[in-house]
C-alpha cells in the first residue's frame, strides 16, 4: 500500500477514538478494563479495533487466554498515537485558557537547570504580581531543545547559548553557572572549608551520562589519577535518584551548580569547598525575535530582572 493512499484513508476514517482505544488498550491489555476507561461497552471497543486494523490492513493486537497484547506493528504504532493525543490534550489546554479568565499564557521549555536554578523561585513571585497569567513548563533534555525550537513548541526557552542561534531567535544570558561537587550534608568532607581536586581521588564517584559537559569535565580532571578514579556502575540524569545515593552513602559527584542549587538550599546537598572554580556556560532565556506574545515578553522581562537582582 502507498503511504500517500493509507494517509487519505487515515484522514477521512480515522477518528481521536481509535488511537484513544488503541493506546489503552496497549496499557490495560483487556478490552473489558479499555470499555471500562474509556467509557464505552466492550462490543464498543471491539468494533473500534476491528475498523482500526481495518483501515490499516494489518493485525494490531493478539488474542490470548487472558486478554491482548500489542503485535510488532501495533507496537510501533503507540509511540506516534501517544504524541498525536499529548499535543490534541495541549491544545484542548490552550483553547480552554484563552476561553477562560486568562490574559495570556506562555509556554516555556527549560532544561533542568534552568527550572531548578531559576524557575523554582522566580515562577511563584511572578505569578504573585502576574496571576492573570498562565504559565506552561516542559522540562526538555538538551538533545530535545532543537526539536521545540523547530517546531515552536515553547514561547520561552531557557538553556544555554546554543553554538548556532536558530534563525529568528534572541538569546539573553541570566544567570552564571559553575561545576561543584556535591555530597550529603554530613559527609565527612562536607566541613573542610578548602579541598583541592586531587584529595578527592580516594573517593567514590557519581558519574554523569557520557556526553554531558560535566561527565567531559570529570575525565579531564582525573584522567591523569592512578589509580583511577573509582565510580559507581549506576548512572542516571533523575535528579530524585541521584539524590537518594547520594544520601545514603558517602558518594560525591560533579554537577552544574543550577542543577542541583534547590537541593542544596533545602539542606539536602552539601557544596564541597575546592580550591578551584570551574565555570559553565550561563543559563539564558531565548525568545522568538519578531512574534512574541505580549505574556512571553513580560516573563521574560521579569525573570531577567529577578536573576539580576538574585544573589
């Protein structure tokens, strides 16, 4: 079949229903418990499935004793239904705001540092003098801000300097960010008030993912220690579960400061004190330069006025 006619056929016959009962049926495996979520009766959902792999000439699911489970093509095909009811459900948000009592809204996508360095504590004084406003964050890894820049998913973007600003984009620093390392508040080397680099050696790490700028910064540093430096085998960007095995054991690790400055203002990081700064690239808001909306403007006016007055 030629994608173009099965692209027609999905378009005249294929309603939001189908892909609902298809990513739930996926999830529940149970066309009973899929009419039950959905709010349908099972011959429903049963004529729903049957039209969808209809429409599209193949088997979606297999039948067995205790239910369904997803075919190779019914697999392949939840990723892109998922996506086509997250962005309906974003839209429904956004209609329904501008419906409402709100003046605005604006969509941000942040890379974590930018929520945990800033947006936790500039989002709510800024809904305090805006509250007319409605403020949307994605929290995006750095692999994901081109794609929300290319498709104008977000109004506001925070992250770093890109080496190449898209076309159209503005970019304004607003707030300095640095390398530390952090441990729990009662390791034994959270009360020295001078450390150099290499009197960590001894100690056990936790390394960031290959690629980041802080794992590139780890290995330029240790790269002459012998013995190595000793690291854990887990490895992961959850801030939650990097925090849990930092709190319960005597692991340090090397982060951006933005990354980790709410954990460490609520007392659940230590900053180890070195004898050295290492700098990283600022954090900074970027802004479509000839189509922003009156609400992104006025976010971005105030956080660039709140980090400057930030200590």
């Amino acid at each position: 079949m030629l994608p173009s006619v099965l692209l027609n056929r999905l378009l005249s016959r294929c309603r939001f229903r189908h892909l609902q009962m298809l990513v739930k049926l996926a999830e529940l495996g149970s066309l009973k418990r899929t009419a039950e979520a959905l709010g349908l009766t099972q011959p429903a959902v049963t004529h729903l499935l049957k039209d969808l792999e209809e429409l599209l000439e193949t088997q979606l699911f297999y039948r067995h004793a205790r239910g369904v489970r997803p075919t190779a093509m019914g697999a392949a095909l939840l990723p892109s239904a998922r996506r086509i009811l997250d962005t309906l459900a974003h839209g429904a948000e956004m209609v329904a705001t501008r419906h409402g009592e709100a003046q605005g809204a604006v969509r941000v996508a942040s890379i974590t540092g930018g929520i945990s360095g800033l947006l936790v504590r500039a989002l709510p004084a800024f809904n305090a003098v805006r509250p007319e406003i409605v403020v949307q964050v994605a929290e995006v890894d750095v692999e994901q801000l081109g794609l929300a820049v290319a498709r104008r998913d977000a109004d506001l973007v925070l992250c770093r300097r890109p080496s190449i600003l898209p076309e159209g984009w503005t970019f304004s620093p607003l707030l300095e960010d640095r390398f530390v390392v952090v441990s729990r508040p009662d390791h034994p080397l959270a009360g020295r008030t001078s450390i150099r680099f290499d009197e960590l050696q001894p100690e056990l790490w936790l390394p960031l993912p290959i690629a980041t700028a802080a794992q590139t910064l780890f290995e330029d540093l240790t790269q002459n220690w012998d013995p190595p430096a000793k690291t854990c085998r887990i490895i992961t960007r959850a801030p939650s579960l990097s925090w849990s095995l930092l709190e319960q054991t005597d692991m340090i690790s090397l982060v951006p400061h933005s990354v980790v400055r709410q954990l460490v203002e609520a007392g659940q990081y230590k900053i180890l004190h070195l004898d050295a700064v290492y700098p990283f690239g600022s954090i900074g808001v970027m802004r479509l330069e000839d189509e922003p909306g009156a609400a992104a403007l006025q976010l971005a006016d105030f956080l660039a006025k709140y980090a400057a007055a930030s200590p």
